[in-house]
C-alpha cells in the first residue's frame, strides 16, 4: 500500500470482515495467489473505501480481477 493513498475519513460501517479472512485462507489452502488476493482485498478497503465484508465486494473484486489463478 506504499505510495497509495488512504481514505480515512467518511468511510461506511465495516461489517463483518470474517468472510474476506476465509477466502484468503480458502485461497492459501487450494494453492491461489493468496498475497494478490490479499492486496487487492487491502486496496478496496483503504484505497476506495468499501466494505470488504459484503458478499457483493468481494465477488467484484474476484470478477475484476483474476484472483482465481495459481501461485507463481
């Protein structure tokens, strides 16, 4: 997130952000780029203020980007 810059000021409430730690881990487990997913998750939270929690973000992210591809 170096260099990025960081909305901290009228964010939305966060909820439950349980789901977006299980993919990470879901993704670890089945050997995905899991430090991509990570990052991405990261820039959508900090860099554009969503709430990663929602179902609705984190399918879009995946979407948006192809977090589905293996590790290098």
């Amino acid at each position: 997130m170096r260099g990025k810059e960081l909305i901290l000021e009228s964010r939305p409430e966060l909820s439950d952000p349980a789901p977006a730690s299980l993919i990470i881990i879901a993704a670890y487990l089945d050997g995905k780029d899991w430090i991509r997913l990570t990052r991405a998750l990261q820039q959508a939270f900090w860099g554009e203020a969503k709430d990663i929690g929602q179902p609705h973000v984190r399918e879009g992210l995946q979407m948006r980007r192809d977090l589905t591809a293996p590790a290098s």
